[in-house]
C-alpha cells in the first residue's frame, strides 16, 4: 500500500515538474466536470488532470505514465456519445485533456488545408475557414464543444456525410503521441505515398486506444454559395430511396443532405415546438429533408434547379407534396424540425435510441422488417427511425411503454431491446456503431457481435502498439477476459 | 535434409491434394514465367505455383503453409513495378497465383458499386463497367495484365487520381486471407461504421504483407459523356502549378488529368515517333497536357468551356500557347506523346527511374532545385521530371551520360544517383515511392530514409499479424536484421 502510495506520488511528482500548475491538478474542483460525460450517463474518476500545452509536453507526459504504468483516458470536448472520454471508477488513470492545444498552425487557402491541433474547437474551426472564404464540410450537433482531436479520434459523422464522407475523409494528415511517448508525424499532406501501411488510417477512429491524437492537417472547400433545402411529403420509406436516387442523379454533386423523418417524429416535435408549424399542410406517413449546397452561382438558380428536380418526381410518381425554402431562414426552420426530434422525444418518456447502418440499398428494408419486429416483441414500445437515410444510417428509437418508469426500464426491458436491435442489425450485415463509435457504452456488444477475425486482428494490432494497454483501457478494443 | 524434403514433400502431397491438378504444380515449364518480373529486373525461384480457385481454397492452403511454415508470395498480374510479386531465389516460398479467381461476384448499378475477385483485370473491369453505362474512374499503362488483387495490395495511381484519387479511394470493402488462414470479411458497403480500427485501410497497399486480398468491392461512376483535351505551352514549371490551380478553380470537378512534360522530352518522343506531331507549332520550356471529363453534357460544350478557360488564362499571361484536341483520336495522339516518354528515353541509353512525390505545392521548386544538383554532382547526366504534377507525383528521370555502359552504369553511378534523388525527396517532405509500391526494389530505401517511428509502427503490425513472417517476406515492410 505504501509502496502504492508513493509510486503514485512519484508519479504525480514528475509529471508536475514537467507540466507546471497549468498543465497538471489534482484539486477535485478542477477535476469533477470532466468526470461525467456530457449525457450524464458515465462517472469516472481519475488521479489528475493533465493538461499539455504541446505536443512534446504530451509526449514527455506519456513517456512519464509508461514508466509508472499510468493509464491514460484522453479528452477532448466531453460531448461523445459513447462514453469514450470517461475513465472507470479504479481512479488508477489520469484524464489527458487536450483543451489547451488549440492553435489552429497554419493555413493554405490557395491548397485548401490547414493544421490544427487537436483542442481546436469545430464551431472555430468553421469561423476561421468562412474568414478565408473556405469551408470545413463536416457538422454537427456538438459543434461548439467538439474538438478536431475528438472528431478525428471517433471518425465523427454528422449530416454532411452523404456528399463529403465522414472524418476520416477530411483528413489529410495526423500527428499523435504513441504509448511509448514517440511522436508519429505525419502531418505533411503527399496525394500519393505508397511508403507502406497506411498508419494515419489506423489512428483515425481507434479513439485513443493506439494513440493520441496531437493534430491534423484537414481538407477545406471553397465557400458554398448557394443553399436550397426542401422538405417533401412521401407515402412510404421504400419511395423515400427512390426519391434519394433520383434527386442524387439529377442534382449532380450538389446533394448534401437527404434525412427522413416519419410523421408521428414531426408530430411529437411540432408538440414539443409550439411556435413550429409543419412544412406541408398535410400528412404523410415520411417526410424527407433535402439540402443542396454548391459553390457557384447563386441560391435563386439552385433553388429553381432543385424545384424543377422535385416537379420532375413528382410527375413521375415519387412524392406526394414538396415545398422549397424561400430564405435562409426557412431552410433552418426545417432543419429545427429534424433537429428537434431527439428532444421532443425526450418529453415523451424513456427511449433506447440506437445509432446504427445497413447498407444504404437495405435500410428500408430492415426499417420495414426491424420495427414491426420490436414492437410485437415488446408490447407497448413504439420504434421510431430517423436521420441519414443517404448514409444507410438512421437513429433508431424504441419509445417506452406509456407508464414505464425511467431508469428501472432502461436498465431492464431497454437493455433486452437493445441487444435485439444489435442482433437484427448484425443479421442484415450492418453496423451496431454508425457514427458514434463504441467507447466503453458498446464495447461488450461489439465482443459479442463483432466478426471474430476483424476482432482478433483489432486486439492484435492493440496488443502490438500499446503492449502495457495503458491508452485508453476499456474502451473500444474488446479484450478477452 | 532428408527431414527437410520429407517435410516439402508431405507440404506439396498436402497442397496438391487441396487444390488439384489445375491448382498446383511445379513444372518449371508452368513456373518459369511468373518467377521473373515483367521489366527483367528480378528472378526468383519457388518450390510450386498455386493457382486457387476460390476463398475457401485460398484459405486450406494459407492454414496448410502456415502449418508447414512455408512462405506465401502472392501475384496478380506480374505487372508491378517494384518487384513486389517476385520471390526471393532460396526456393522455399510458392507463388500463390490469384488469376483463376477472376469473377465479378456482382455488380449493382444502381447503387454503383461491384465486387470483384482478385483475379479480375483492370481492362476487363473497365469493360464491364462501360457494358452497364458506368466507369471505374482507375487507369494505367498495364491495364491489359494489372489485376485488381495487385491494384488493392500496391494501392495502384495512374492518371486520375487528381479527381478520383489512387485505388484506395475506390476500395469500398476488402476481402482477405490472413496469414493464420482465416478470413477477413469485408465486402459489405456501410458508408458508416464505427465498430473500431479501420482494417480494410490496413490491408490496402500492405503488397500482400499482411493479408492475402481476394475479393474487393468497387465503386462505379456514371460513365463519361464528354472529354476535352489541351495541349498548353508554357514558359516554366511554377507557371504551370499556376495555370493547374486556375483551370481546377475554373473547370470545377471535371479536371481529371494535369500532366506536364518538359520540351526535350517531347522532342525525344518526336524523335522516337516518326509519325508523331508536335502539337503546338513553337517549342516551350514546359508542356501541359489537360483532360476534363463530364458526365453530363456533350463533347462540343465541354471544349469549348475548356477552350474558354484557357485563353482566360492566355490573357492573364498564365500560358503561351494552347490547342484542344477537335475529336477523339486528336485526344489519344496528345496522350501518346506523354505515354511514351519512358518508350523514347529507353533507346537514348541506360537512365534511372524514380517514382517519387513531394506536396503539390512544393514540385516546381523541387524540380528546380534537385536536376541541377544531380546533374552537377554526376557530370554528363540530364534529368527529366514529368507526369502528375497534379498530384505531387513526378517520373523524375536521370539519363546516364553518352557512351555510359548499360547494365554497369546502373549497378554503380545509378545506384548512388538513385540513393541521392532518395535523400533530396525526403529533404522536402515527400515519398520515394508515389505509386509504384516498395516491394523488394526500395526495402532497404525505406528502412534507411523512412521515419523511425512510422518503421517501428509498421513493423509491430507485421509482427502481430504476420508472426511467423510467412506473408510476401522481405517486401515493404524493413526488417531489423
């Protein structure tokens, strides 16, 4: 114990003196908030938080940790999904946060990419690019918290994806501390480099289990100069894809956004909203959200280019109703709708929701086949599937029984729900985490229905890089007992 | 040694017995030909060349070898460049030949994507595509012999990869044999997925080292429905990346080829082809050729959009002169002078070749800097950079002096040539190897100029999936002695 003790404080000791009272606390006031992840759904606790100003202060830091086996639970913004920046109650880790690092280091608007350092915030990566007449083509909710080393650890989504892809597609280059506290750095952007194994891949989405992510070069796009959005009334899901094919061809490379919603998920925002109205003056069982941004010419040709699009679809039988958004205002209230949902649904009592895909010529087809299935399994539930049906990515909520009690429900028959949803998806070859990675939140589910081959290959490649299991423990990685 | 035969012996009983007849054999008659590469720089020797017919026999005979610790070299085509499907001349490996696997297992046009077995080839591929009103945005000179195994496994380029990228970005799943002989599937297209390590990027480009890929799923493109093609003269190397960034910005994403070729290696094409023409009637320091390609409109608007921006850029004194090509077969003529290059400065004597990148930005700089210190450091030599400016990746050429003795000059002045152009790419930040692969050709390159901790990284993972080192030894990846 004593022994215990003192290594700790050696510990502590050392990584004071060399990251200097900024850099280093113990004081729980400092401590606390980072503790609990943002959805309140993990608490941890931690020796101290560490937080470098620089990449050789993390890479000194970590080389400190390797020698006292010090784990370490890297942090970003805390807005995960998946309690991935959360570290387990042992106290025995320290929480590495990279707040600090957030120097955006350079930018070339003439090349289209920039470096930024993993605390860089995405809401200022996004300002930073506008003020060069550039953009960052990837958003999302968390924007104003989520930072470029969380992003790039999770390969973060958002509704961008269908055009743009996920984050792995936008970055160019990374640089990231290893566990023996080397600095991998491959920051310099080469479009051709067959030097070997791709090993920025491999960082991006290991979500600090392989390393940690210091900075990364990104891609930007010229500015869009032209918005259209639509919101269109479809009887059935099945039609909702015909309509994604025949927009996607029709509209080229403009097609940013193509996100269903079904009518009882408009209904309960337009509760939950009571200043909203609904976009078309009648129902319909889905309802489809389409965004088209390009970076010529102007929103009037787009927004025409895009109605005749849709008058087009309509002639031929694929949507009921369609209605443009005349301004830049109306396009955000439609997105407020689909944004909302989440929310609304929240008021209505407890729900499992579940970030899953299939690929994108299934989704609704399991749709059609999935929610049936739940809600006869589970009487009373009711299944609601939303989002990004470009991505074959939908978010997947099973609603609780009126009555049933928060907290005792998901604990017992939400659980039950869940794993079913996972065994249905893994059955129609899909994926049990979109966007939102696994962390610790389905670190077991992915043991259970992850292939056997890709899992062993997955803890073999960690065992080969963090022998000590000291980056990220618990998270992401299922290892065998 | 009698242990050691009994044991080759009970291997090759044991593999016959697998895949018969057709599957294996050990007639020189049948070896010869796969055992030395297609340029005649390597030969090697095998104990049999095995030719399965399918995953599941790729995978009993990996288990067999894996048993027996016999070495695997895989081949597609044999059309490589760095000598990556070549064995070692000890005789202990098999040539594990993919070319019987050469179905299109599927091809969906609507969703624009098709899985193809390894042993398929690019040409017929392209075919295909084309037979269903589609593309695969991938090309090069071996087109004819490359398969898409080897295209995968080397993360093949060519002259789209401006637009398209290499051949990782048209990976959308991956089908693999691993060294223990289990499988790694996977095929299934999910435009998200988040359940850990992104393993089909680790096996892209691995030349075989870590797995033995069988199966790829492709993406599709609409096919092309307009072509324009100029010949552009211009004064220097940096105008070029000038004229390159305008014409990208002007003719948006249509710009699919940008490829420069200095004066004197056209006049040595002209030289080499007495039917040829040059294009424009003056000579220029530098020559650019450009292609756009459209999928929608015609031939006639996509010229005369191109012919548009390039006397824009006339105006703005960015090129001296220019000329579009008025049809198809004035399309394939600019493309012959450029394709043979190689062709013309092979009968002007021995030269050493380099497939090499730095960052777009920094090519006109580095060819500047780089040819007058070789050809000053090696008096009597000329060096010549063409190809891809638009990708950072030029042919960077060094002509051995006149009355240099082929075969001697290589092996000695060539050799410290080459070794020099290695030291100067790394200097700046860029690849001794852009496309063509490492192989056994630029192993010990590698591991004397890459950076020690990617070396380390790339190292552990070999050794994690590959322990017994049974995959493609003595490829790509540098071993410690």
């Amino acid at each position: 114990m004593t022994t215990t003790l003192s290594r700790t404080d050696a510990f502590l000791d050392e990584a004071r003196s060399l990251l200097g009272p900024k850099g280093l606390t113990t004081d729980p006031a400092d401590l606390t908030q980072w503790l609990t992840d943002w959805r309140g759904r993990y608490t941890g606790r931690a020796l101290a938080l560490a937080a470098p100003a620089s990449t050789a202060e993390v890479s000194a830091l970590v080389k400190v940790c390797a020698k006292y086996g010090i784990p370490i639970v890297p942090q970003g913004g805390n807005s995960g999904m998946a309690g991935g920046a959360t570290p387990d109650d042992s106290g025995t880790a320290i929480l590495l946060s990279l707040r600090r690092m957030n120097a955006i280091r350079s930018l070339d608007a003439e090349a289209g990419q920039c470096v930024c350092e993993a605390g860089v915030i995405l809401q200022t990566l996004h300002e930073t690019a506008e003020a060069n007449e550039l953009r960052f083509p990837l958003t999302l909710g968390g924007k104003g918290s989520a930072t470029i080393g969380g992003l790039v650890s999770t390969n973060a989504g958002g509704t961008q994806v269908l055009r743009h892809g996920t984050m792995r597609a936008q970055v160019l280059g990374v640089e990231a501390v290893l566990a023996d506290g080397s600095i991998f750095d491959g920051l310099t952007v080469l479009k051709k480099d067959n030097r070997g194994f791709d090993l920025k891949q491999l960082l991006i989405g290991s979500e600090g289990t392989l390393g940690i992510v210091t900075a990364a070069t990104l891609r930007l796009l010229p500015v869009a100069s032209a918005r259209a959005t639509a919101w269109v009334g479809l009887p059935t899901i099945t039609g909702a894809r015909s309509l994604l094919r025949f927009v996607d061809r029709a509209m080229g490379d403009t097609l940013e956004g193509f996100e269903v919603i079904p009518d009882h998920c408009l209904e309960s925002v337009l509760d939950h909203l009571p200043d909203a109205r609904a976009p078309l003056s009648e129902h319909h069982e889905w309802n489809a959200l389409i965004e088209c941004i390009s970076a010529e010419g102007d929103n009037a040709s787009l927004r025409s280019e895009l109605e005749k699009v849709l008058a087009d679809a309509m002639e031929s039988g694929l949507l009921d109703d369609a209605v443009l958004a005349s301004n830049e205002s109306q396009s955000e209230d439609f997105w407020l709708l689909r944004d909302s949902i989440s929310a609304a649904e929240r008021a209505l009592g407890p729900a499992m929701q579940h970030d899953i895909s299939v690929p994108v010529e299934a989704m609704p087809e399991f749709i059609l086949a999935a929610i049936p299935e739940i809600e006869s399994s589970f009487p009373g539930t009711k299944g609601a599937a939303f989002g990004h049906l470009g991505d074959g990515n939908v978010h997947f909520h099973i609603l609780a029984p009126t009555g049933a009690k928060p907290g005792e429900w998901e604990e017992n028959e939400g659980k039950l729900i869940s794993a079913r949803v996972y065994d249905l998806v893994t059955k129609w070859g899909g994926s049990i985490s979109a966007e939102h990675g696994i962390g610790q939140m389905k670190v077991e589910e992915l043991g259970r229905l992850g292939d056997p081959v890709a899992l062993g290959m997955m803890r073999k490649v960690k065992e080969a890089l963090d022998p000590a299991g000291l980056l990220n423990p618990g998270k992401l990685v299922p290892m065998p007992d």
